[in-house]
C-alpha cells in the first residue's frame, strides 16, 4: 500500500514538473523490466485479489514469495546505476532478508496489529497464523529474526490509512519516487 501512495506521490510530483518547466517525460534505459512483470503477477494473484487467494494454499506462499523477491532483487541489481535504484535495491534486499529468516513470511507481530486496529480484542490476533490473504504471518518479536525490518512501522492514527510497513519498504517507496522524479528531466540532462 505504502508502495502505491510513492507511485502516486511520485507521479504527480514528476508530471507537475514537467508541465512547470515545459520538460518532457523519459524513461532510463532499464534492463530486464520483463522481470518485474513475472514477479509481481504471482503476487498480486496471491496477496491483492481475496478471490483468487483463497485458491492457493498457503503452503505456497513461502516459496513463491522468495521466488518472486529474487527475481525484482535481481532486477533492481541490473539497474544500480539508473535513478533511485540503488535506494530500491536496499530496501528490496531489506525485505528479502526478513522474508527469507522467517520462513518466507514478512513478520508483523500482535502489537504491531493493536495499533493498527485498536478495537479489537487483544487475544483476536492469533500468533502463528497468516493476517488475512497478506503477505504477513503473525509472530511474537521474540520469534522474529531481523524484527527491526518486519512490517513494524504504522502511520499516526489520526491518518485514516491504517496500515503496517517496514523500513524496506520505506526505500522501496523513497527509490521509487526519485526513479519516477527522473524521468521529468531537462533535455540537456
């Protein structure tokens, strides 16, 4: 979600600079893109659309997860030297390896979903088991390996997006942006 408001903030901010300084909008030469389509797919198959989630088990997700994480880290690796991809590699590679120190599974913990959701139950979160079709697995910080880099991060309450990210996908977010203000660029540049 976090990645989405980037694009977004991103995007406008690129286009209205564009229109402000008459510059026309260019894309970097970038190697591999066909990557990011094969990785993503799976992903949103399995953690954005509920009625193709429930298909697949969850026994799936871990592999796939990892599987899909290799491929947007390789990507990003092949494209260091474009804007903002070295900020991206660093979160990605931040998110890769929680993921792959829990089992395939980003971290949230129980206390981390109470601030998210304060009016439920403190026992409604169960430890062990996967938050919704997400990409999260519900763990006891004491369990969690590198917990410093699970989705631990949430917006203040009074936002009324409520939402749990990681620092990872805070460099995702900042390396998009600079990739997206990029391509706004003076001709001479």
């Amino acid at each position: 979600m976090i990645l989405l408001w980037a694009v977004f903030i991103g995007l406008a901010a690129t286009i209205l600079r564009a229109r402000l300084y008459h510059r026309t909008l260019k894309l970097s030469n970038l190697r591999w893109e066909w990557l990011v389509f094969i990785t993503v797919i799976p992903q949103i198959f399995l953690f954005q659309i509920p009625a193709t989630a429930k298909w697949f088990s969850e026994a799936l997700i871990p592999p796939v997860q990892v599987i899909t994480m290799v491929g947007l880290v390789v990507f990003a690796s092949a494209n260091i030297s474009a804007p903002g991809f070295w900020v991206l590699w660093l979160g990605l590679i931040s998110n890769f390896l929680v993921i792959i120190l829990n089992g395939g599974w980003m971290p949230i913990s129980a206390e981390t979903l109470i601030r998210i959701v304060p009016n439920h139950p403190e026992d409604y979160w169960i430890i062990g088991t996967r938050l919704g079709f997400t990409k999260d697995h519900i763990m006891a910080p004491a369990e969690t390996n590198l917990v410093w880099l699970s989705d631990r991060l949430v917006l203040p309450q009074w936002l009324p997006l409520h939402i749990a990210f990681s620092l990872g996908d805070i460099f995702i977010s900042i390396g998009t942006i600079i990739l997206l203000w990029s391509l706004s660029r003076n001709e001479k540049e």
